[in-house]
C-alpha cells in the first residue's frame, strides 16, 4: 500500500506530530507499505520525534506566515503555487490513499485534485470551539462555514477522535478512530514522590494559566509538593506565565520545564497528572499518563477528558471550578489506597489503547476504501 500522509510541518512538538510518527513508523514497518510524508513548511529542520528511516519526505516549500490568517493577502497569493505543488507530488507518487493531518490550507483543496485517490481528512480539535460561532455567524463566517462543510462532504472519510464529536458535522462520513498510546512502559510510577505533572503545548487553550491560579491556593494547604508544567509555546506567552508565577511568590514549587523527549521517565516519577484545558478532542498525553499508573485530575471539558477518565482513574472537575478543583486534588493525596486504586485502574484502561488495537482500525478504512476505488 502506497500511502500519503500531509501536514504543515515535523519540526514542532505537538500531538499532532507525535501521533503521525507513531502512526506512520506502524504502516512503514508493515511489509508492503510505502510511506510518504508531505509538508508545507518544514524549512529544513530535523523532525522533533523518530521517523522510520525508510518512510519518504517531501517539503513543498510554501512557507505560509503563521503569525497572519491565511486569508491575508500575503498568505493567499501562495495558494496557487501550493495546490499545483501538492497535485504534481501526488500525481508523482500515485499512492493508494491520502491522509490530510493537520488543519491548514491543503484541508480546502485537497479533495479536488487528483479525484481517483481515496483521500482522508483527520481532525485533532473539538468542533466544540465552533459550536457559538454557527449559532450566529457574520456574513462572511456563515458562507465560510458553508464551504467547509462542502469539503468535509467530499472527503472519503473524516476521521475524529470520539463520538461525542459527530453531532458537530453534518455529513455521514464520519468515523471514530481514537489515538494510538505512544508507548507502554514496564515500569510504573510507584505514586510516592510529591510531584505533579501536565504536559502538553504551552496555549491559551490548555488553560495553563487557570492552572497556576489553582496551585497558588494549593500550596497555601500544602507546601511541600511541586508541579511540572512540560511543552513550549510562543514565547510571549511563555513569558506571561512565568511572571504570573513570580507575580505570586510560588516559583519554587511550580516550573516551567520546557519541552522534553522523555515524558514518559518524567510521568513515571510523578504521582498526578493536572489538566485544566477549556476544550480537548481526544487528549494523548491522557492515555500517556494512564500508561504510567497515574491517576487523573481534569476539568470535564468538552469534549476529551471524559471519554478517557471515569471514576476510578481520576476525578473530573466542572470547568473553572477552581475551589473545587484544589479539595478534590487535596482530597486524592490524602487517600494512598485511592490513588493507588486509580493508578492500577488508568493502566488497564490505557491497554485499550495500544498501537496494534487502534492501527486495525486504520487499516481496515484504507482497504475497504481502496476496495470501493
């Protein structure tokens, strides 16, 4: 099977981006298969995850300005030369199936050029966001969301990452297809050291701030614990954060770690995983955790964490419920059963998980795709 995988770029860490490692080295190692990937704007950088040395890059060189909309004139009038690129490499490399990843330009255009190829698209964030903007759309959000129910139409299959997100699309090709656990580890975290984790992009969204709000009064009870916040972000933001912690006097019990290639060694010496976002789709770094045995604390956010957390991995908080939030978290580490509990439980849950379950998944929509070609 010949398959193409396009997404902006490998460079950054992101959920994305780990997701298509893993799920690219799976098809990549599976005898027959040839794996192709495609950028927008990798500008020459080497991929942040491990590739499989036989999967085949190409980098269409566009270079969109992401600090603009891609509706600015500077970015639109790049348009013509990124559709004629990517129609040349497909017509090129003639692959069996094309899988659209990440959520720019090519989502528009991709279903309309080289029509004989099953194409489908991927969605890695809750339509949720979109949810008040339809209610009562400007004329030109209105006509937009037209179009981009036209596209989502036309693509063979739309892959999302739970059922709660089918009732925001309006078409009937819609199939659910968790992420894949990225890895297993034999060891566990042995739920004794006083520290607390979240990971993920540093974003307005992941609601990091909130987060610092709320173990500013945790360690008014509780002074001997300390959080790790792992990812990067755009350095304003960056530096937003961190002045609202030494804003707050409690820079020496939560950090800022920047990103890291050994996550799992991080999770595996922590106790807790913290996430406060204001909307997940189906949030990886959940499943990581579990992996880990550690039990969950989260805002009950559409629509991710639910799908993954019930009562016996971890506890969900109504979103913003800050006070809440820090005497269910303060009631938890008080109760080493409970905690233990939720640890061994979060493991098995993760087993639904692993890579060779949700691959099958993968595998059986490209064949009976190809079939129906």
């Amino acid at each position: 099977m010949n398959i193409v995988f396009i997404i902006d770029q490998v460079y950054l860490h992101g959920g994305i981006e780990r997701v298509l490692s893993i799920k690219a080295n799976y098809l990549a190692q599976q005898e027959g298969n040839k794996v192709h990937i495609i950028t927008t704007e990798q500008k020459e950088e080497i991929p942040c995850y491990a590739f499989d040395k036989n999967i085949i890059f190409r980098d269409l060189g566009i270079n969109y300005n992401r600090r603009k909309s891609y509706f600015h004139p500077k970015n639109l009038k790049k348009l013509p030369k990124h559709i004629s690129r990517t129609k040349a490499v497909l017509k090129t490399i003639n692959p069996d199936i094309v899988v659209v990843c990440s959520h720019s330009v090519d989502t528009y255009f991709v279903p309309f050029i080289v029509k004989d190829i099953p194409k489908v698209k991927e969605f890695h964030y809750s339509r949720f966001i979109e949810k008040d903007k339809r209610k009562k759309p400007s004329l030109f959000k209105k006509y937009f969301f037209k179009f981009a129910d036209y596209v989502e139409s036309k693509y063979d299959k739309l892959v999302i990452l739970n059922k709660d997100e089918s009732d925001y699309y309006k078409t009937d090709n819609t199939v659910v297809i968790p992420n894949p656990l990225t890895f297993y580890p034999d060891k566990v975290s042995e739920l004794s050291n006083n520290t607390i984790i979240t990971a993920g992009r540093i974003a307005a969204v992941k609601g990091h701030d909130i987060l610092i709000d709320i173990w500013e009064e945790f360690t008014k009870i509780r002074k001997d614990w300390q959080l790790l916040i792992f990812g990067n972000g755009e350095p304003s933001y960056v530096k937003m954060l961190q002045d609202k912690i030494n804003s707050a006097g409690i820079q020496d019990t939560i950090k800022l770690m920047g990103s890291t290639n050994e996550i799992k060694e991080e999770m595996i010496q922590s106790s807790v995983f913290v996430m406060t976002s204001h909307n997940e789709c189906f949030p990886l770094v959940l499943l990581e955790a579990q992996a880990c045995g550690l039990p969950i604390v989260s805002f009950d956010c559409p629509y991710g964490p639910r799908n993954i957390i019930d009562k016996n991995t971890g506890v969900l908080i109504t979103p913003y419920d800050n006070d809440s939030f820090v005497d269910q978290l303060d009631n938890l580490l008080n109760d080493t059963d409970r905690i233990q509990n939720m640890g061994k439980k979060a493991r098995e849950n993760s087993k639904k998980y692993q890579l060779d379950v949700v691959m099958k998944l993968w595998q059986e929509m490209f064949n009976d795709l190809i079939h129906k070609k």
